[in-house]
C-alpha cells in the first residue's frame, strides 16, 4: 500500500531531516513523493546572508532505550499512530481536546495528527487521569511518540 510506504519513508526521513539543518528535502523514488520543509514564522526568519552554517552530523550509538523515556511507575502513554504535525485542538483558538487532570476514556479523541493533508483523529487506548502533555501543538511527531502520560488508577 503506498500510504504505508510513505510513512515508513517519513519514520526513516524525519530524524536525518531534523539534525541536518536543511530547510527543505524532498524524495522521490517510484510513485512515492515525500517532501519534508522547515515551518519558519516570519518574525523570525533571518535573511539568507545572515544564515549560519549548518552543524555537522554526529554519529550517535544505537540504543535499546526509547529516545522519549519512559512514563513514570503506574502510568502509560498515549502514543501517535503516525508520523504528522500535532494539533491539541481542533482549530486555532479552539478549546484543546484535553488538559492536565483532565478525565479521559478509551476511544476519546484526544488530538488531531495532520498527515499528508489529511487530519487524523487521535484516539486514546488508555482511560484514566491525564497527568501530562508531552508535545506542544503543531510539533511534528513521529510514529510512536507519547503524547499524553495517563494515570490509568
């Protein structure tokens, strides 16, 4: 299927892409497209003659260890089904799904993954007490990445 295909090309892309100081990258290979661009807000965008060089990649060892941690004894996270940009609301300005100490049931929407121009609805399989926020909206996540912390107590 090719939208599996483009996520495992974004799994594999986005961590090069993120420590590479690239702007913008963009692959192509067969019917699959993905394109992967900086958001910069505009205040703070530096004119290009005033752009520092990018820093040289660093090998890091590989590890058995989540590069996200893990939740603190007696809770679970709620993880991103997919890689995508992270909304916590449903629009700009709305009131977020969720909140810390909020109540959350399994199969409530708890956020909004956008994906390919596609927003996904984010689903919890964990009911409980929410005891934090692990991203911030419109942060890109990647596939697996906890989102919430929940105390299923």
């Amino acid at each position: 299927m090719a939208d599996d295909a483009v996520l495992r090309a974004l799994d594999i892309l986005t961590p090069v892409f993120e420590t590479s100081g690239l702007e913008e990258l963009e692959v192509e290979a067969g019917e699959i497209q993905v394109r992967l661009a900086r958001a910069v807000a505009p205040s703070t965008a530096a004119p290009l003659s005033a752009a520092a060089p990018a820093p040289p990649l660093a090998a890091t060892p590989p590890t058995s260890v989540s590069p996200f941690g893990e939740p603190a004894p007696g809770r679970r996270f709620v993880t991103a089904p997919l890689t995508g940009v992270w909304y916590g609301a449903p629009s700009p300005g709305a009131r977020p799904y969720l909140a810390v100490d909020a109540e959350v049931s399994v199969g409530q929407v708890v956020g909004l993954i956008e994906a390919m121009k596609l927003f996904n609805e984010i689903k919890s399989d964990i009911a409980g007490k929410v005891t934090r926020i692990l991203v911030e909206s419109g942060t890109l996540v990647k596939r697996q990445q906890p989102i919430l912390e929940v105390d299923p107590s």
